[in-house]
C-alpha cells in the first residue's frame, strides 16, 4: 500500500493523493469507516435515497430516452490503456497549467445550477473544496447563491464564470462586471441550452424549482434584474415564485443566439476583464469548433451536455476526436460529459483535451454528505488519477497521448441497452 513515510512524498510537486486510499483502508483501526461507496452505480443509488424525488429528477434526467447518455459511456469503452512498466513514477506529478492557473490536476468542478436542490448551503460546500484542493471551480449563471457569497467561500484558487447569456444585454454586462470583480476569471458561454431539452421525469413532475421560488439567488441579488422586478411589479419576496421564473425565463429563454453575438460577447468580456480569456461550451462539430477559432475563443469545451440536451447525439468523446484532429493546435480544447473515474479522465486527455470537467460526481457528494461527500468524491477521484498513474507508467500530464491508448472501431449496438454506466 501507499507508504506514508515514503521519501518521494515530499520530494513531488504535487500531492501524493494516493495516500486517500491508505487513509480509507485504516480507518476501521480507529473505529470509523469511509463515508461512503464511490463506485459511480452504488454512488447514485445513494445520492437517490438521499434527494427528493425533484433533486433525483433533475440530477439524474437526460433529454428523451437518454441514448446520448448511453453513447457517451459507450465511447469510453472502446479505448483501452496500454500500461507502461518499470517507469519511475515516484516523482510523478500530476499538475497542469489552465489560462495561468497552475493547479494539481487537470481536473475541476463543471457548472452544475441550482446547487440548493441537492444541499441547503448550494454552491458554497462546493466551492470551498475546489479551493481545498486546488482545482478550478466554474460557477453557473443558474447558480443558486449570488455570485460574491460563491466567491467568497472559494478564497483565493481559481475561478471561472460559466454564463447563459440572457437577451438584455444590460444585464449581461451586470453578470460579467460581477463576475470578473469576484474573481471569476475565464468566461465560459454555454451553447447548447437556450432552453431545456425534453426530460421526461421533469416534465412530467412539473420539476423547475425556479418556477418554484427555489434557487434564483443568484439573479435576484444583481442589481439590473432587480430593476427589472420592479419595473415588472415583482416583490420577490411576496412573490418568489414569479420572481424566479422572471429570472430564469431571463436565463433560459428559448431564444437562440447566433455567431453574429459572439464577437460582441467577446469584446465585452475582455473590457471587462482586461484581456482575460473566453471560452464557448457546447461544442460538437468541427464546423463549430472552426468557427470559435476564427470569431477570436481562447478555448473550447467539448460538450453534449453529458447527454441532457439532445438525444440521440453523437459521443462527447468521439467528437472529441474529431475537434482535437481539425483545430487541436489552434486553441485550448477541454472536455466534459460522462466522466465517471481516473481512466476517463486519461482517456479525454489522451484524446487531446487539455484539461477535464466533472460534473455529477459530485453533485452525487454532495446530495449524500455535503461539503463532506463532495470533498469524499473529488479526493477519490483524485487518487484514482494519481495511482493510475503509478501503476500505469505515466510520469506526467504530457505524457498522456494517444499512443496511449489501443482504439476499436466505432461499433455501437444499433439497439438501445439499459446498464449501469
């Protein structure tokens, strides 16, 4: 096991997170026990326990009958790491550098919204161990805390602000002005949801807390929308349940954009900033991710939503691919959908991403235990990366590619198959 008076300890750049397995495995000598299974299945079936039947709808659906869920888990499957032996990873370091962040890992926390569905406190447990670990955090503009409280509880590590771009452009600038002044430093627009996709469960529930006066904190609490309120008649206090649908029908609206607003977005946001980066999420063709290189995006994230917005799309990952093959040299290229443990993480970045987000891992923590199951969760995943690793041969990030990796075709069952991913 992890030797915790190894010499090498001290001598990393990095954290030996591996040390979390050995610290699970002794606790039952002091009379406690982990706090709980992060096994992705077993993790969720708890987190459902956990939840209200609306948390457990809105974490778990996905849009129709969630074939692009599935499709996602599928296209990790058909990559397979190729170990190295007798490689001294004894001084591995697992760190990166994001946008002039230097961070432990190439991992962070992805925006998930409306945090107070799943605990009290929201976004703020959250946060706080992405600041414990050092790993960025992205804060949704559905974010159910005002933007400086969730700034305030991650202190000083990195910070990015995901936004969903309301049509009042007054309002925009109030959101980014907000954002840059608490420190959130990267802006990351949100693409592919104008609107909800078609979630069964939700809809058949009447599941959209904001409709329900639940988790519009963060709109609430800036300035122009409170003028909007009153222009509109709208005491959110008497009446919260029109004052959140106000804000999140200011949110999500149903009303497309379109590449002509993005140079304007961009230009707004590096007034603001002073140059900072931005970012567009959503991205799946490599028409798309052309265009974001040629309208001036510092980054891109490859996206389907982890398979919330369009059923029956293509893989995350295997979009992945195609991105990384057109304009892997020509931007910085993250990923995101259905990472579920240390290997997937490998694999996107043996793919060519540069850096991975996770997203309803910890949501699962923190509908268990909080602040507590959060940090449970992200310090797990963390020694899963790490030990791989060092029992895979890996001494650094850089040396994560693709001849990493042994790939099968893409050869998907053309039926629908429901398993535990």
């Amino acid at each position: 096991m992890s030797d915790p008076n190894n010499p090498n300890i001290d001598k990393r750049s990095t954290p030996q997170y591996a040390l979390y397995q050995r610290e699970n495995f002794w606790k039952t000598n002091e009379g406690e026990v982990p706090p709980f299974n992060t096994e992705p299945g077993k993790l969720e079936e708890l987190a459902k326990q956990k939840l209200t039947e609306g948390g457990w709808f809105y974490a778990s659906s996905n849009a129709g009958q969630s074939y692009t869920h599935l499709a996602n888990r599928q296209a990790f499957f058909r990559h397979r790491i190729i170990p190295r032996q007798l490689v001294d990873t004894n001084l591995r370091d697992t760190s990166t550098t994001i946008f002039g962040h230097k961070v432990t890992a190439p991992i962070g926390f992805a925006p998930i919204g409306i945090n107070k569905i799943y605990n009290p406190l929201g976004e703020l447990p959250v946060a706080k161990v992405a600041k414990e670990l050092n790993i960025p955090y992205t804060l949704s503009t559905a974010g159910s805390n005002p933007i400086e409280k969730v700034a305030e509880a991650n202190g000083q590590a990195p910070r990015f602000y995901q936004l969903y771009m309301p049509h009042d452009d007054e309002l925009t600038v109030s959101l980014l002005t907000r954002a840059f002044d608490s420190g959130f430093d990267v802006c990351i627009l949100t693409t592919d949801t104008w609107q909800l996709g078609w979630r069964h469960d939700d809809v058949a529930t009447g599941n959209y807390a904001f409709y329900h006066g639940i988790g519009a904190d963060l709109g609430l609490s800036d300035p122009v929308f409170q003028k909007r309120l009153v222009k509109a008649g709208i005491d959110p206090v008497k009446q919260p349940n029109e004052a959140g649908a106000m804000w999140i029908d200011n949110v999500w609206h149903g009303r497309a954009w379109s590449w002509e607003k993005i140079p304007w977005l961009i230009k707004t946001w590096k007034k603001i900033s002073g140059g900072r980066p931005f970012c567009l999420k959503g991205i799946q063709s490599v028409e798309d991710a052309k265009k974001a290189v040629d309208v001036g995006c510092d980054g891109i994230v490859v996206s389907n939503h982890a398979g919330r917005q369009v059923d029956g799309a293509i893989a995350s990952l295997d979009a992945l691919e195609n991105i990384v093959a057109a304009v892997g040299d020509k931007t910085y290229i993250m990923y995101d959908s259905g990472i579920r443990g240390g290997s997937d993480v490998f694999k996107a970045l043996a793919l060519g991403a540069k850096f991975v987000w996770v997203g309803r891992l910890w949501v699962w923590g923190l509908s268990i235990m909080g602040e507590h199951g959060v940090r449970h969760v992200m310090k797990s995943l963390l020694a899963d990366f790490d030990i791989l690793m060092n029992v895979g041969g890996f001494q650094n990030i850089e040396q994560i590619d693709r001849t990493a990796l042994e790939s099968y075709p893409k050869a998907y069952a053309m039926i629908a198959e429901k398993s535990k991913l």
